[in-house]
C-alpha cells in the first residue's frame, strides 16, 4: 500500500535550520509531483512547496520563498525539505503529500518547533 513517512522535525531556536525527509512507498514515485504542507493549531493546513517529478521544477509559498528548499532523490524515494533561517511562525506539524492516480495521499507528519 502507499506509504508516505516524514522525520526530521524537532526544537530548534530562530534562525537555525532542520532538513526533514518524506520516505515513500507503494507507488510510482519518479513520476508524482510532490508537496510539503503544514499545520499550526488552530489553523488551517497550508501549502508550502512543489516539486516536479524531475526535481528540475520547484514553487514555494511566498512566507517560505527563499529559505525553503524542496529536492527530490528519485533513486531513494525520497523528498527533502530544507529549511534554514527558521522563524517562530513556521512552528507546525509538516507533512509531506502526494497525488497518484488521482488519488491523494499524505504522510502522518513530522512536528517542527521554532523557539527561543
């Protein structure tokens, strides 16, 4: 079945940086599209970043552009999101997403805490 696993995520103080990863399974991954969204409490989830299935494409949220980075490793089945210069308001749940055969698919999320 499709698998999609987060880590990375934890404590860490402003303006330091955290790499998570989003290990999927149970589908033709070098050929989705691939998403990172988050959730802060209270809020609703929000789209972060996109990358093609050749990686050669990326997009980003605007309150992320330029500190966000979203690759892609097609030979481990794997996306990456880097994040550096990381601010108290990026503190939410991130999960990783992807849409295969027209169905969706989300991963059970990675907890990221931005605090001094």
């Amino acid at each position: 079945q499709v698998q999609l696993v987060e880590s990375g995520g934890g404590l860490v103080q402003p303006g330091e940086s955290l790499r998570l990863s989003c290990a999927a399974s149970g589908f033709t991954f070098k050929i989705t599209p691939m998403r990172w969204y988050r959730q802060s409490p209270g809020k609703e989830r929000e789209w972060v970043a996109l990358i093609s299935p050749t990686g050669l494409t990326t997009n980003y949220a605007d309150f992320v552009k330029g500190r966000f980075t979203i690759s892609r490793d097609n030979a481990k089945n794997t996306v990456y999101l880097q994040m550096d210069r990381l601010k108290p308001e990026d503190t939410a749940m991130y999960y990783c997403n992807g849409v295969y055969l027209a169905n969706q698919y989300w991963g059970q999320g990675t907890q990221v805490t931005v605090s001094s």
